[in-house]
C-alpha cells in the first residue's frame, strides 16, 4: 500500500466522512424532482397523493435532530465510558465504527434531506409532477431510516462494552497480522549487521511509525543499485537519534528524503500495520481488570484468551508472494519474545495476586508453544519469571503450592 493509498484510507474513516457523503446524496434527492419532474405526467402526479409530502418532511425534519442528537450522545457516552473504564487507546476502535458512522449519517443526511425538501417546496420549484420524485425520495428515505434505526438499536446495546472492545482489539490485532511480511523471529537478532561504509538514514522528525511506503523505498533501491536494510517497522518510535535503516549504495539527499517520507509518522500508534499495538492493548485492558478498584480477573482471562488467538495466528501467518518486500527491501521480523513482553508482561505483574489468572498464564504459554516448538524458549522465560512474580504476592501457600504443580506439569 502506498503512502497515498494509505491516505486515502484514513480520510475514508473519518466520521465525517460518511456524514458528508450521505449529506450530499440526500441534497441531490431532495433537488432531483425540479430537473426530473417534468417527465412524469400530471394525472400520475395526482394519482399517488404527492401533495403529502409536505407533511412527511415536516415529521422527518422535527424527529430525526431529534435522533441524532441522541446518537451523537450515545457515542461519545460510550467512548467516554471506554477511557475512563477500559483504556484510551482502544477509543479509536470504536470512533472508526463503521455501524456507528453510518447510522449518524444516515439520520444527519435525512434531517438535511428533509430541510432542503421543505425550503424547495416553498420556492415552488418543483410543480405537481416534481413533487412525485420528492415523494418516492421521501418513501426511500424512510425505508433507509428504519432500517439504520433496527440495526443501530441491536448495535449500541453492547457498544462500547469489554466484551466488545476486546473484540474489536483482537480483530484489529489479528488483521495487522495479514499485513506482516514474514512470521516472527526467534533469535536474538535478525537483521544484518552494517558494514563500516554504509549510508544511515534517519528521520527529522519525531513520532510513531504508522505506515511504510515498501515501493517507494524499492525504487529507491532500485535507482541506487543496492540493497536497503529497514531497522524500524510500524510502531517504533522515532527521533533523530533513531535509524530507519541503511544501505551500502550512495544515495543523494533527495533519495534520502524519498526514504525518509516512506515512513509515515503520527504522534499516536495504529492498529493497521502494528500488531503488537494490539497485543499491548489488551494487555492494558487486563490490567485495567485487575485494578484493586475493579478486581475483574474474568476480563484478564477473557483478555490471555484472545492475545492467543492473536498470537497464534502471527506464528501460522504464511505471508502471499505479492505481499513480500521487493528483494532490494529487507525488513527484519518482529522479536517473539518482545510480543510476548507485551502481553504477558503487564497481566503477570498486575495478576500476580489472582490464582486463578496465574495458571491461566501458565496455560496459555504452554497452549502457544503447542503451535510452535520454537517459542518455547521464549514462552518458558516468561512463564518463569510469571511464576515468580505470583510466588512473591500469593499469599496462600495452598495457591504457590497449587500454581507451582501447575508450572512443573507444563515446563
């Protein structure tokens, strides 16, 4: 995906984006009778009873600010209620709600739809037989409205709750999977190292990596004739300490820029090309849960649940060929054991009171190391230094007895 595309992409979640669009198509229906009305007969026109849609529009124009100011209120109680009981990050998830979006516009562009119907009938531009394509436009309207007003009632009964939320997390972290280019690594360090001449870029910038433009940097590499090794993916922090990465070519200063504005940078981090942001989280959603204000531990296992699923589906991901970098591109693997830090990490420290969560951590490591023989190593680090964290706060020896049986059955 280019770095266009990915603009493009952005702009089309935007809430008013939608508003936008279905206020225009509303404008458009509401004016279409004055310039597609003299085409219906008149005896037609009489036929369906047009005259009233006057009343009709006054109804929509009256109830649906109405409707809307309620939705509008119902969504930022639900995100208000995400930050303060959930955790901010995942509020993003639910601003880019694609039901949500759609219902706003909908009743947003049919108050606007019936404004503009009243204010053209007023001029008198429409005539009899223009008020027929107003009428039909009205009948369409209403269909759209009641079926929005259905699926917006079903949807807003769990929107904005845990349940939904981590949900919504997992699959924003299971689809940042598809984006990767190659499956976790599990050595120490999988990039090469740089040779002594070779040409570091670095951004000016500072920010959060939320976007790489692969076919901007290939052509680069192209141009150069060399190989360019990446040492940042989406997610990374950057500063201009930081290397984005570095190639034994000579690039010139515009080459180096092109590379440069290949890394789209936010002051925030994304769910799209960054699966660990989703692992991480989940992981604040659990020790949210865990708070002693809170004390929820079926959320953090509800959470350990769904960071497996996530997980195993990193280890499975058998990237296509057309989605692999170009072979002038070289882009190192994510580190298992930091996908592991992030998502077990927070849950060990903040659930090291809760038994019935630390198994659950034992378990779950155990579960992941049945998908892939190579993060075992990995998953018994984790799973050790979970288990001494749990050994120091458990306060009933019957529970470190308990969680320690537990820990020798699987490592």
């Amino acid at each position: 995906m280019t770095r266009w595309q990915w603009a493009v992409r952005l702009l089309t979640r935007r809430m008013w984006f939608r508003a936008a669009l279905f206020c225009l198509f509303a404008v458009a229906l509401a004016l279409a009778g004055a310039f597609i009305g003299r085409v219906i007969s008149y005896d037609f026109a009489t036929k369906i009873g047009a005259k009233s849609v006057d009343n009709i529009l006054n109804v929509l124009a009256s109830s649906m600010l109405a409707v809307t100011t309620f939705s509008l209120t119902a969504m930022v109680s639900a995100y208000s209620g995400a930050t303060s009981n959930i955790t901010p990050r995942a509020v993003q998830l639910l601003i880019d709600d694609t039901t949500a979006q759609n219902a706003l516009a909908t009743f947003l562009g049919s108050f606007l739809f019936a404004i503009v119907g009243i204010i053209a009938l007023s001029t008198g531009i429409y005539g009899e037989t223009g008020r027929v394509i107003l009428y039909l436009g009205t009948i369409l309207m209403i269909v759209v409205i009641v079926v929005t007003f259905l699926r917006w009632i079903e949807h807003i009964a769990r929107f904005g709750r845990v349940a939904d939320t981590i949900k919504r997390v997992e699959h924003a972290a299971t689809e940042a999977v598809r984006t990767m280019v190659q499956r976790p690594g599990f050595g120490a360090d999988a990039a090469p190292s740089a040779p002594g001449d070779a040409t570091w870029i670095r951004h000016d910038q500072i920010g959060r990596i939320t976007h790489i433009d692969m076919d901007e940097i290939a052509d680069v590499a192209e141009e150069i004739g060399a190989t360019i090794q990446l040492l940042a993916l989406p997610g990374t922090p950057i500063d201009p300490n930081r290397v984005l990465g570095w190639t034994t070519g000579k690039p010139d200063e515009d080459q180096q820029r092109r590379i440069r504005d290949a890394f789209t940078l936010n002051d925030n981090r994304a769910f799209d090309q960054d699966p660990r942001f989703g692992l991480l989280v989940l992981s604040e959603i659990a020790s949210r849960a865990l708070s002693p204000a809170v004390n929820d531990p079926g959320t953090a296992i509800a959470v350990l649940e769904a960071g497996i699923r996530v997980i195993a589906a990193m280890l499975r991901h058998q990237p296509d060929c057309e989605d692999r970098p170009p072979s002038c591109v070289h882009v190192p693997p994510l580190a298992f054991s930091d996908v592991l830090t992030d998502l077990y990490r927070p849950i060990a420290r903040d659930g090291a009171a809760v038994i019935e969560v630390c198994i659950r951590v034992q378990k779950s490591l155990a579960a992941i190391c049945a998908i892939e023989s190579e993060a075992t190593p990995a998953c018994r680090l984790v799973a050790s230094d979970a288990l001494s964290r749990a050994c120091e706060t458990l306060s009933s020896e019957s529970d470190r007895a308990t969680l320690q049986e537990v820990y020798q059955r699987y490592w």
